[in-house]
C-alpha cells in the first residue's frame, strides 16, 4: 500500500502544471518631492521650457544650427534645476525620504519643546552632494548614450541621412535632454524599468508622460515638413523640436491628473482575454 501511494503521489507531482517563475513587481510612478518649493516648480517647469521654445523660435527659424547650439545648455540647466529641486533621485525609497536628505530637516532638544537645531553645514552640502552628482551624471549618459540613440531613432524614421546631420544631432540632444534627463535620474539603469519603457508599459507619472509626451509631440511635429506650404519653418528639424517641446509641457501636466496617473497604456485588451480564454 506504501508504494502504490508513492506511486500515485509521484504521478500527481509529474502531471501537476509548473508554477511560473515569479515575476519582478513593477516599479510604482514616481512622486513629486512634497515641498512647497518642489510642488510649486514642478508646475512652473513646464511653462518655462515653453516659454524657451517660443522666446527664440524667431531666432531657431532664422539659423537653426546656431540656436539649437546656444539652447541647449539653458534646457541642461532648467532640466538640471526641475530633477534636484522635484524628483528623488534613483536609489531613493521614497519621496520623504530623499526630501529628508536636502539640509532642511529640523529636531527638537529633549526637555526644551520648541527648540530647533539645525543640521550642520557639512550634513546640508552632503544632502546637495548626494542629488548634484547623480543629476550631473543623468545628464552625462543623456549626452553620450541616450543623444545617438533618438538621433538614429529620427533617421529611422525619415530624417536625412547624408545632409543635414548637425540639425539631426541637436535635435536628438534636445529631445533626449527632455526626455531621458530625467528618466535616468530617478529610474538610474534599471533594466527592469528601462524594459517597461520601451516598451510602454510604464505606470503614469510625470516622468514618463514628459517623456512619452517627447516622442508623441516630435512625431506629430513631423508632420508640416511634407506639406507644399512654402513656410521657412516647416524645415526640418524645426517643427519636430516644436512639437517635441509642446508634447513634453503637455505630457508632464496631464500624466498627474488623477485619470491618469499610476494607469499603463493598454494596446489590445480583447486579444489578452482571448488568449486567456485558449488557455483555459
């Protein structure tokens, strides 16, 4: 009786399905930092990358070399300023507690209620320290890695290839300064996240909707170039890096809305039940 119990228990194992292998959680959407200063900035920001964009269109139509050059460390600036002032950076558990870290965290004396001490020098230039560096080192990968990836991204998608390659090459260093500045600063090179971002599949934050705003904004950009209007700013790259500029304000503000934010884009549910329904 011993063995034909084992025997049926071993064919009960062998017929049993296998378990799936346990998936990595989903990083959660990133939070603005709960400062009065980050949470009024963070609305700020976005108005002044436009208000960029519109002072110097005039000058981006007239000579569209020079300006992007002359731009683009006043957007590394601004992007620079919006990731130390607003966002955790990578490593950061959450929100409070990177917000801790920034020199402005107080404790009262035992036996003196009221009583303040504030944190010394050297703890308030570690706390800049420690949100400086990995936000200057965002902005070094963006510059070496994430700039020739969207500029072989646009000539994929029908910018020029033999002419024009300054244009092509400031236009992605803008885009990529919009986009994955940031995304680098609070995401770090997570492979996991990084994965959920090609392939949208990333929860709704402002991060990601400033950056998917990017990308839908310089596609629908393209647009004008084609069209036999005879203007001088449907030149290429002017209207994708308009378009790129409006789609970031516009991903960044709508992407915090409560109807959005924390939800993923979802292609083709109707297939997912059906292969669920096969599966069955």
């Amino acid at each position: 009786m011993a063995s034909s119990h084992s025997h049926v228990s071993s064919i009960n194992q062998a017929s049993a399905p296998s378990q799936p292998p346990v998936e990595k959680p989903s990083a959660p959407p990133v939070n603005t930092l709960p400062s009065k200063v980050a949470l009024a900035y963070s609305y700020a920001h976005p108005t002044l990358i436009l208000a960029l964009c519109a002072a110097r269109f005039q000058a981006l139509v007239a000579d569209p070399i020079q300006e992007l050059l002359t731009d683009l460390p006043w957007l590394a600036l601004l992007q620079l300023l919006y990731v130390i002032l607003c966002l955790p950076p990578a490593g950061s558990t959450t929100a409070a507690d990177s917000s801790a870290s920034d020199g402005k965290a107080t404790r009262s004396r035992a036996g003196k209620p009221g009583y303040r001490r504030k944190h010394s020098g050297k703890n308030c230039w570690a706390g800049i320290w420690a949100k400086l560096m990995p936000a200057l080192l965002s902005l070094g990968l963006t510059t070496l890695v994430a700039t020739p990836v969207i500029a072989a991204l646009l000539v994929m998608f029908g910018a020029p290839l033999t002419t024009h390659n300054y244009e092509t090459v400031l236009c992605a260093a803008h885009m990529a300064f919009l986009s994955a500045s940031t995304l680098l600063y609070v995401h770090g090179v997570d492979g996991s996240v990084w994965k959920e971002i090609w392939s949208i599949d990333r929860p709704a934050d402002t991060v990601w909707g400033s950056a998917l705003g990017t990308g839908l904004g310089a596609w629908f950009g393209a647009i004008p170039i084609p069209l036999d209007w005879d203007r001088p700013w449907q030149a290429f790259p002017i209207t994708i890096l308009v378009g790129a500029y409006i789609g970031y304000a516009l991903g960044a503000l709508i992407s915090r809305t409560p109807l959005l934010y924390g939800r993923r884009i979802q292609f083709a549910p109707e297939s997912e039940e059906e292969d669920e329904k096969k599966t069955n």
